[in-house]
C-alpha cells in the first residue's frame, strides 16, 4: 500500500469510527465538501499549498463552511489544514466511502449498455445483482453507443459483459481460429 493510501485510510477510519449511525450522512458531506474545494482550480491550490499558513485556511473555513459543515467534517478539514494533509483529501473521501459502503452491506456496479436504462430495467438488475452478491446495490451506468446492445457489468473482480459487440468479437475470433474443411483450401 502507498503511503498516500495508507495516510488517506488512517484519517478515513477515523472519521468513519467517530461517524457511528450518522456514515451516510457524513459520506454525502464529505462529497458535497470535496466537490465545493475542488471546483475552483484556484480554491483547491490555496488549500493544498504549504505556503499557506494554515490558521488563515481554518479562518477561511470558518467563514465559508462551518455553519453548513459537521463538527465532525469541520474538525477533519481543521486538522488536514494543521498537518499540512490538505492534499489527501479526495482519498480520504474515497476510503471513507469504501468503508461507508462495507458497514451498510453496499456495494457499488458499474453497469455500461448501449442506451440510457429504463427505470425498471435498473431496478431488475438491482434486484438480480443484489440477490447473487448478497448486498445493496448502487448502480453507476454508464451509456456507450460501440456496445451495440446488451449490457457490461463491472463491481471489483466481477465481469459480465453481455453486449452484442462482445459476442461479435467472439464469432470473429471463433472463425478466425477454425480450419475450412477440405484439402483444396489448404496448401501444404
């Protein structure tokens, strides 16, 4: 594990042990931070930057976020600043988020299909997913036009991929190995 990892992990599991019933709560308010310091390429350098003292960083934070922010997410915030970790932030949030996910039984698919899902074509596979996974499904779709059809569907080590250009590659690859019957196709 890389140190940016394992730095990202520690401050995660904290936050995550300190958030007891309150993880998804605390989830979508570390999103919604990230996404608000990040936005601004210049708000997410001041931030980042060790040049600047980070009691003017907290005193920023305070003004801007702390009558919307947890104690909880304020503190963290509070503490990157001082450690000078500001930049471990989007991990934390990702570590955070795993963790989240693996004490409420979620688990994030990624599923890639041809065109734009119906409502109830989402909520079949949620259902056939979650059965054979054991675990609350989030869906992520993703539309991609070079499918053809049918659908891909990723989460960790899992891969199903039914789509049509799949299969086409298959065929193509089945006729390509195969030998024509018959001696007048073959030289030798």
């Amino acid at each position: 594990m890389q140190l940016d990892t394992k730095i990202a992990s520690v401050y995660a599991e904290a936050v995550a042990s300190l958030a007891g019933k309150q993880l998804d709560a605390i989830g979508e308010e570390l999103e919604a931070v990230l996404v608000a310091l990040t936005a601004d390429d210049n708000v997410w350098r001041y931030f980042r930057s060790p040049v600047v003292d980070s009691e003017a960083k907290i005193a920023l934070l305070s003004k801007t976020i702390k009558a919307d922010a947890s104690e909880l997410v304020f503190n963290l915030l509070g503490t990157l600043a001082r450690k000078r970790r500001f930049d471990h932030l989007p991990g934390i949030v990702e570590a955070y988020i795993e963790i989240a996910d693996r004490e409420l039984g979620r688990q994030h698919v990624g599923i890639e299909s041809a065109s734009a899902l119906s409502a109830e074509q989402k909520e079949a596979l949620k259902k056939a997913i979650g059965s054979r996974l054991q675990k609350d499904i989030v869906l992520k779709e993703k539309v991609r036009a070079d499918l053809i059809g049918g659908v891909v569907v990723r989460s960790g080590d899992l891969l199903f991929d039914s789509s049509i250009s799949n299969r086409l590659k298959r065929i193509r690859q089945a006729i390509l190995e195969r030998k024509i019957v018959g001696k007048a196709y073959y030289e030798n």
